[in-house]
C-alpha cells in the first residue's frame, strides 16, 4: 500500500475516531444532565413531600403541591421530556420509585383524613417520616446510577486517550517511515550526479585532446602554405631562367631566332605553369581557411555537447533544454559536412590544375624540343640555351619536392582529423553514459513518486 494512500486511511479513520468519541460524549454528557435531573427531581419529591406535611400541620393545606408531587412521581416513572427526565430502565430505582409511587397514594389519603379529622396529625407525621425514608432511599439509588454512569464515562475517555496514544503512534510510524524513504531516494539521487560530475570530467579531458589534434592540425595546414608559398617561387625562378635563356638567343642568327622565338614559346608555357601554380596556391589557402572553419566547429560542437550534459544533469522540467543544445550539435555537424563538401570540392580544382599543368608542361617540351632542332646551327648559343633550361628543370625538380611536402602535410592533416574523430566517438559514448545516468535519475524519480 502506498504511503499516500495509509496517511489518507490515518487521517480518515482519525476523523471518524474524532466524531465518534465526540458524539459518545456528547451523548454521555447528555445522559449524565438526565441522571442530574432525576437526582434533581426524586430530592424535590422528598422535600416536596415534608414540606406537604408541614402545610397541613399548619393549617395551610396546597392541593397545587399535591398535584406537582403527582407530576413528579409520574415523570420519574414514565419520562417527560419537559422536565427532561427520561423513563426509568434501572431495575433498582424503578423498583424504588414505584415504592415511593405507592406510598404517596397513601401519604396522599392520610392528608386527606386528616384534614378532616386532625386528630391524625400524629400519624400524618409517622407517615411522613416512613416516606422520607423512602424517597431518601430513592434518592440514593439515583445517585448511584448517575455516580456508575460517570465512572463509566471516565474508563471510557481512559481508552479514547489510549487508542489516541496508538493513532498517533502510528501517524508518527508512518512519517518516518516517508522520510526513510525519500533519505533513501535523496543518496541515489546523490550517487548518480557523482556519477554525472565524473562523466563531464572525462568530457573535458575529451575537449582538451581535440584541441590539441586541432592546434596540430593547424600547424599542419601553416607548413602546407608555407611549402605552397615555395613552389611559386621556384615558378617565379623559373621563369627567370627562360628569360635569360631568351636574351643570350638574341646575339645569334637568323636560326638562332628561330631558337629565340622556341625559347619564348616555352617562356609562355612555363609563364603558364607559373599561373597554374599560383591558383593551387590559392586554393591551397582556400583549404586553410575551411580547415579553420572545421576547427571552429569542432570547438562549438564540443561546448554544446559539454552544455548538452549539464542539462541533462538537471532532467525533469528542464529535461527541454538538452533537445535544444541536441538541435545546436546537429546544426554544427551539417556546417561540417558542407565544409567538408567544400573541401572535396577544391581538392578536385587543385586535380584539374594539375592535370592542365601537366598537359602545359608536355606542351612547352615539345616547343623546347623545336628549339634545340632549329639551335643546332649554333653550338654555342645552344648549349648557353640548355644550361638555362638545366636551371629550369632544376628548380622544376625542386617544384616537385614542393608538392611531395605538400602531400606529406595534407596526410598530417587527415591524420589530425581522424583524432578529432576519435575524440568525437568517445564524446558520444561519454554522452551516452550521461543519458544512462539520466535515466536511472528518472527511474528514481519514478520509484520516489510511486512510493509517495
């Protein structure tokens, strides 16, 4: 049985204690007015009757107190409600009442000869004396019914104050019998936001390891610049070479500028790498800025998903306020997924540059390899043409190198965001044990309200 529903039925069943004691003592108060009165009226009888006597005696006779005598005697025998006297039940007094009945009807017809003859007077005094006796004796059995009746009531009102001493008892019982209960409830509810506060607390170590694959990957895309930067300014030394190789064409003849007009046809295609390696630069920078961009998202998703179990912590009513901070996470993690669009976006930009360098490169070969055919007629100016082009393939090797190292950074990159993976996975079974958490409060909560 619910505790609720045993302090209804205490309450309850002490209401009705209350009622009935208090209609058996105004019952009882109303019996012990009536014993009051039929003591009452048997003395007024008594004394009635010698005053009668003493009347006659002296020659002032009162049919009037015969006849309120007569009233009396019949009301303490059979009730009257206007002299609130009941009818008489105790086998005692009804047995002394009626004596007394009976010896008035004499007492009455003495009064009677006497009056007309006084010689009685004697007599009439005799008889007033057994009479006083008598209703003496009457008297006495009513203040025995009244004395017994209120020792009654007083063993009574004993046992009324006992089975309060009990209800009292027992309401008392019952309420730290509650209390116990909602101690009981109140420690797990403890234990479980212990639990909750060591949760967050390997979140924040969670948060501190991201933001650490963040800085590394940060770094990462500082050198992938930095390493961009390089590459235009092995194009820029590049083209350089293919100028002074076209100013030393200019001293030859006529097939020399024919060599001359190869030289610049190759200055053009390499002016054309040079462009074609500023625009990956640029993209380049494009890619730090939406990894900047994933950073910062990945900072805002790891302090709503701290606030997420802060509210959680505090369930109940405020339960609503985890699906708002559900709905910032979702928001954050589809700005990641566009960058990430971004990204793979400008990683194919970057293949198509690549690709038209490449075709760029194979065409300044052939514009190279036209020059040498028609520079042949000129060793000299020749050979000062291929130590230029020497120059050029050199800081193309170097050019390469470049992009090794930017390959190598991009993967240093894709390594830091597989941590900040890996972070996240464990971010969410650390919010998984928090919602756990949640529930066995809520189960509590649930266990509180079903005993209460």
């Amino acid at each position: 049985m619910k505790i609720t529903t045993q302090l209804k039925l205490t309450v309850a069943g002490l209401a009705i204690f209350t009622i009935g004691t208090a209609s058996w003592a105004y019952l009882g108060t109303r019996q012990g007015e009536l014993d009051a009165s039929v003591v009452n009226k048997s003395g007024i009888v008594r004394g009635a009757s010698q005053r009668l006597v003493k009347l006659e005696t002296n020659g002032q006779p009162d049919d009037a107190l015969i006849q309120r005598i007569d009233q009396l005697i019949n009301a303490l025998i059979n009730g009257d409600e206007s002299l609130q006297l009941p009818k008489a039940t105790n086998a005692n007094y009804l047995a002394r009442i009626q004596e007394v009945e009976s010896d008035w009807q004499q007492l009455k017809a003495t009064v009677v000869q006497y009056r007309q003859n006084p010689n009685l007077k004697a007599k009439l005094i005799e008889d007033s004396e057994a009479y006083f006796e008598l209703t003496n004796d009457a008297v006495f059995a009513a203040e025995t019914i009244a004395f017994n009746r209120f020792k009654s009531i007083e063993l009574l009102e004993l046992a009324i104050v006992f089975l309060d001493l009990i209800v009292f008892a027992f309401v008392f019982w019952t309420i730290q019998r509650v209390s116990d209960v909602l101690q009981q409830s109140v420690t797990t509810v403890t234990d479980s936001s212990s639990e909750i506060a060591a949760t967050v607390e390997v979140q924040e170590r969670l948060v501190a390891d991201q933001t650490a694959s963040v800085t590394v990957t940060t770094s990462t895309i500082e050198e992938l610049g930095a390493a961009s930067l390089q590459a235009a300014q092995q194009a820029n030394s590049s083209a350089t070479g293919a100028k002074e190789a076209l100013n030393l064409s200019e001293t030859g003849s006529q097939a020399v500028q024919d060599t001359v007009q190869g030289i610049e046809d190759l200055n053009n295609q390499v002016s054309a790498i040079a462009d074609q390696i500023m625009q990956l630069s640029e993209q380049t920078e494009q890619i730090s800025t939406i990894s900047s961009l994933v950073a910062d998202v990945a900072d805002q998703t790891n302090m709503l998903a701290l606030n997420a179990a802060v509210e959680a912590a505090r369930a109940g009513e405020q339960g609503k306020g985890f699906a708002v901070v559900a709905g910032e996470i979702r928001k954050l993690a589809d700005q990641s997924r566009d960058s990430a669009g971004k990204i793979n976006i400008l990683v194919d930009a970057i293949q198509s540059s690549i690709n038209s360098t490449v075709m760029v490169t194979d065409e300044g070969n052939k514009t190279a390899k036209a020059g040498i055919e028609v520079a042949r007629s000129t060793a000299d100016v020749f050979s000062r043409i291929a130590t230029a082009i020497n120059e050029v393939y050199s800081n193309s090797q170097q050019i390469a190198q470049s992009a090794k190292q930017q390959a190598v950074g991009v993967q240093q990159a894709v390594s830091a965001m597989n941590a900040i993976n890996l972070g996240a996975k464990e971010t969410v079974t650390a919010v998984s044990q928090v919602q756990t958490s949640t529930e066995e409060l809520k189960t509590i909560a649930q266990e509180l309200q079903v005993a209460v």
